[in-house]
C-alpha cells in the first residue's frame, strides 16, 4: 500500500513538478477543481496590467494593429492547435462554447442538408454536459426542419443509434460527470461509416489528455480554455472545423470579423477562407490576452508527460479513497481503465454535496455535481503526488467524524 513518503519520492521524482511555480495558488489550499477553473498563471497578473494600462490606456485604438488585437482569436488558435492534433491555421479562440457549438452544429446540418436532406437527427447524450443539450434543442426549434435529439443513456447504445437517419453525433469527449472518455477514433469511424458528420465537444479534454483531431478524422470540435487550460474565468472557447469542411457553408453568426473584407464595410457578406469565417464580432480582448499565459505553460512539457502524471495522480487518488474511506460506502463512478478516463475523478455519496462544502472548509476544493458526485479533478501541471494523499486523509478525517453532517454544509450555494 501507498505511503506519505512514496508519494513525496514520487514528488521528487517528478518532471512537471517545477511547474507548479507558475501558478499562483493559496496557501494551505489543495485546488483539485482545475477541471471547472483552472488556476491562474503567476503571469497572467502582469499580463492584464499591460492590456490595461499599456494597450488600453496608452496604445488606446491603436492597439488593435499596434498590440496584434485584431488577429489575436487566429494567433492563439495556432498556439493551442498542437493541443488538440490541429493544423496551422485551423483554429479561433473566440466567443463561448456555448456559441461556438451553435455555429458548427449549424454548420454541420447545412452541409448534411445539401448532401442528404432526409437525415434529420442529432446524436448525443443524456449526460452530456446540459449546455450542449439546450443549444442543440433550441438550434433545431429555429430551423423549424424537423430536427431531432436522440439521446442515449449509456455509451454503449452508440452503435445502435446511429443510423441512415443521424445527421450529426455531437459528443463530449469527456464526460463533466463520470470522466468516461469516449474512443474518438472509433467513434468517428463509425458516424462516418453511417454517413454522419462527427462534432466533439472538448471541454474537458483540451490540455488534459492527448487529442488528435486529424488522426481521429473528426469534423467539427470545441471547447474551453478555462478549465484545464488555465486561460482565466470566462475566457474565450476554441473552435476546429476539418480543412475539408470549413470553406463549404456559412456559419450563421456571421459577423463582421468573419468577413473577408472587414474594413471593406461592405453591405454584403461575404465569409473568409478557413477558420475565420467562424469568427462572429469583437472579443473582449482583456480576457482574450490571458489565455496566452495558460498556453505558454503548455508550451515547456508535452500532451504525454501530462497524460502520464494524470494517470498516475488519478489512479493514487481511487486507490487511497478506497484504502482510506473504505468504510464510508464511496461509489467509483470512473472508469478504473485508463484508456476510458479522463483527468478527473466522481465518487457518489448520499451526502456528497456536504462532505464536498466540508472539505472546502479544510481547504481541499473539488466540487459536487447533482444527483450525489463529488468530482475531483487532477491538473498535473500543479498537482502533486503529496496533495493527493492530503486530500484522501481530509476526506477520511471528515467522514469518520462525520464533520459534514452541519447545518452549514448543507446549505446550497448558487453555483455548486
Ligand atoms: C464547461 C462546459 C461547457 C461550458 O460552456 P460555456 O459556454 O463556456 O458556458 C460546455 N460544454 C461542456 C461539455 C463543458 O464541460
């Protein structure tokens, strides 16, 4: 069994571990919610004080050529390509995902509407993430077409629902709740097989495990940049669309900076080539600048070096709870097979919302998501092998004394 000292020889051992210095964490905190808010790099404090005070307050208009604002969704989309398996050129950082999967789900039914206008359904999930459900449903109201939502409830009821009729399989790589990671290669494999177009949602993959886009043959992707890619509270979503699809149709936020001719002010419009047609309007540019701190981190290890400690840190998680807390009755709701899992990982209690406000009081922040999870998520660009034992002896201690069981960790916050 795993010892304190294992875990601080794996500590010394490992080669991410110095870059743990970029982030500026609290003190006597164990941030293990990465996967909902990454933390903030020590550079991004200095790096929105030049955006204010220099390009905002001196540079003033000036500092959409002088500062590179006007082209910054297109230079950051190249920094975060090799992220995802993505080309030069092939990726924005703009706007929400929420948006951004308004425009490539719409992209997609147009070009599945000139190919094949009978396909009028749209794969996904129950458990997908509930913004993805919403858009998708309140997509296929506008275009008043007949579009359909078929949900499955587990993955393996996939290759069953798609059929002659799919259209579009629009899938969360990693799912917000479980951590199951879906087998993209294969599954994109399949939607073509059946003549639909294959959309990822890659909210909880981008900078948490390997992604090849190309390899896999997938078509349309989002995805976060504040979560595991550190990019700050709000900061904008990526968009990919396939070379092979991007040039085929407009995508319906079609803004002025998707132009071709922006300061042209033409009263037509008239799309670019590439990923800049999927740009809508201006971008609020103090938020845009800080996702350059969180990808330059990126920029000193590798996608594999990452995947390898978070394994690691996730597989010493379960393996302590279930050493630790074996007596509390804690239900694994991820998968324990390490091709299946993302960087995070769900345990159910009855009292799982308690124990997590419990927790948080000791300084351990991980976060509950309905009906009865707890979710930790593992950031190995910050996390140690030592905060994972911490974390599983907090958790013992406030399970064995049932700590959780008061009046004020049962109160439910707005966001929880
Ligand atoms: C976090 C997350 C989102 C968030 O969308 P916003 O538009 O940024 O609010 C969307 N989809 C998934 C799968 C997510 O995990």
């Amino acid at each position: 069994m795993t010892t304190l000292s294992h875990c601080q020889a794996l500590d010394a051992q490992d080669p991410l571990a110095p870059l743990r210095a970029q982030f500026a964490l609290p003190e006597g905190v164990i941030y293990l919610d990465g996967n909902s808010l990454g933390a903030r790099p020590v550079a991004s404090l200095a790096r929105a004080q030049q955006v204010i005070a220099q390009e905002w307050g001196n540079g003033l208009i000036r500092s959409w050529n002088s500062a590179g604002w006007a082209d910054l969704s297109l230079r950051l989309g190249n920094r975060l390509a090799p992220l995802i398996g993505a080309g030069e050129g092939e990726v924005a950082v703009t706007d929400t995902t929420s948006i951004n999967l308004f425009k490539v789900l719409s992209a997609a039914l147009s070009v599945q509407r000139e190919r094949v206008p009978a396909r009028k359904v749209i794969v996904s999930e129950a458990s997908n993430f509930p913004t993805d459900l919403y858009i998708a449903e309140g997509l296929a109201e506008l275009l008043q077409q007949g579009y359909t939502l078929r949900l499955v409830n587990s993955p393996d009821e996939l290759p069953r629902a798609i059929d002659q009729d799919v259209a579009v399989v629009m899938l969360t790589h990693v799912n917000y709740k479980t951590g199951y990671m879906y087998d993209m290669h294969a599954l994109t494999a399949l939607s073509h097989e059946c003549g639909a177009l294959s959309l990822w949602d890659l909210a909880h993959s981008a900078g948490a495990v390997p992604i090849d886009l190309h390899a896999a043959g997938a078509d349309y992707a989002i995805g976060c940049t504040y979560k595991y890619l550190n990019g700050g509270p709000g900061s904008q979503a990526f968009v990919w669309v396939s070379p092979a699809l991007v040039d085929l149709v407009r995508q319906p936020l079609s803004g002025w900076f998707g132009h071709t001719r922006q300061f042209a002010m033409e009263s037509n419009y008239a799309p670019s080539a590439g990923i800049a047609r999927y740009l809508c309007g201006t971008q609020p540019i103090t938020s845009l600048a800080m996702v350059e701190c969180g990808l330059e981190i990126f920029e000193q290890t590798d996608m594999a070096s990452l995947r390898a400690k978070s394994l690691a840190l996730t597989d010493l998680f379960i393996e302590r709870v279930e050493a630790r807390c074996a007596v509390h009755g804690l239900k694994l709701i991820t998968p324990r097979e390490h091709a299946r899992r993302g960087s995070h990982v769900s345990f159910e209690h009855p009292e799982g919302y308690a124990v997590i406000q419990a927790l948080i009081a000791r300084g351990v922040i991980g976060d509950y998501r309905e009906p009865r999870i707890m979710r930790f998520g593992f950031t190995p660009l910050y996390t140690s092998f030592t905060d994972v034992w911490d974390a599983v002896e907090i958790l013992g201690d406030i399970l064995d004394n049932t700590t959780w069981d008061q009046p004020q960790f049962k109160v439910r916050n707005s966001v929880t």
